[in-house]
C-alpha cells in the first residue's frame, strides 16, 4: 500500500502538532514534591521597602560614565602618601566650602576603593560624609610629591538617580 506522503510532510505535522500541543510535566510524586509556602498577610500586599541607593555607587556610575569628571581645579593637599582618609578629608574640609559654607562637623558614614581598572589606572579612595552642609562623598588619591593629593568632592544627590 502507497500512500504518497512525502518524508517532508511528517515532519511538518509532527512540528506542527509539538508547537500546538502544551508541554505537560509528568505529576510529581506529593511525597517528593517541593512544598511552597505562601504567608497570609490577609489579602494586603505590601511593597517591599526601597533600598536607598548607594552614595559612593552613584558616584562610581557617574565617573565611569564621564571622561571630563577629573578636570578642575582642586586644593593643595600637602600631605604624606601615608595619610588616612580621614586626614586627608579633614584637610580637604579646611581649605573647602560649599553652598552654605565651610564643614565643621563631618561624620563618615562609608569609605572604599573605587574606580581602579585593569589597564593600570589607580584606584580613588571615595570617602562619604555627613555634616550641616549635607552630604558628599570625596574622592581623594595621592599624586606624588609635586602634586600631593588629588580630591574632588560630589554630591551624589545632584548626580541624579
């Protein structure tokens, strides 16, 4: 008995008949299935609290993103290449003023590395700080004796989201 059905036709129909066809998962055994438990929270969703986005983050995005960010000017820093964080912000914060004036009390809040590639750029320390003339973070990395340390401070709320 001849049909006349082509080898190309079968494979199309079977094609056909797997992409109209749901995939169906064989039942899981209930004594190996995973169980899932959902808590009642009375038909109120609640929205998960919004992280707060990360001060020194922002401002690693917006370098990353910006080949003009280093230039200006910037103070003269004569400080030793051994100098914490905190030495060199205390003498940034001296010869620096913002909107509302100078820095008295600045709280550290966070400090890391930041900025450092494979292709041999040197990493900035980033220091973020709180005070009365609000919140900044300085980037600051020491440039040999001629220059000293090099900082820039941004305000990572004017960087935008």
């Amino acid at each position: 008995m001849r049909y006349g059905v082509s080898l190309a036709t079968v494979v199309a129909a079977l094609l056909l008949a797997c992409q109209s066809k749901p995939q169906i998962s064989p039942p899981e055994n209930p004594d190996t299935a995973p169980v899932t438990v959902q808590p009642d929270t009375g038909g109120v969703q609640e929205a998960a609290p919004a992280a707060a986005p990360d001060p020194i983050g922002k401002v690693e995005a917006y370098i990353s993103g910006n080949l003009l960010w280093t230039n200006g000017l910037f103070p003269r820093l004569d400080l030793p290449a051994s100098a914490t964080p905190e030495e060199v912000l205390t003498a940034f914060l001296a010869k620096a003023s913002f909107d509302k004036g100078k820095v008295t009390s600045p709280r550290i809040v966070a400090t890391r590395a930041i900025g450092g590639s494979s292709s041999g750029t040197r990493p900035y320390t980033a220091v973020y700080f709180e005070s009365e003339q609000g919140n900044r973070v300085v980037l600051m990395r020491y440039e040999g004796n001629d220059t000293g340390w090099w900082t820039r401070a941004l305000d990572p709320e004017a960087l935008g989201p």
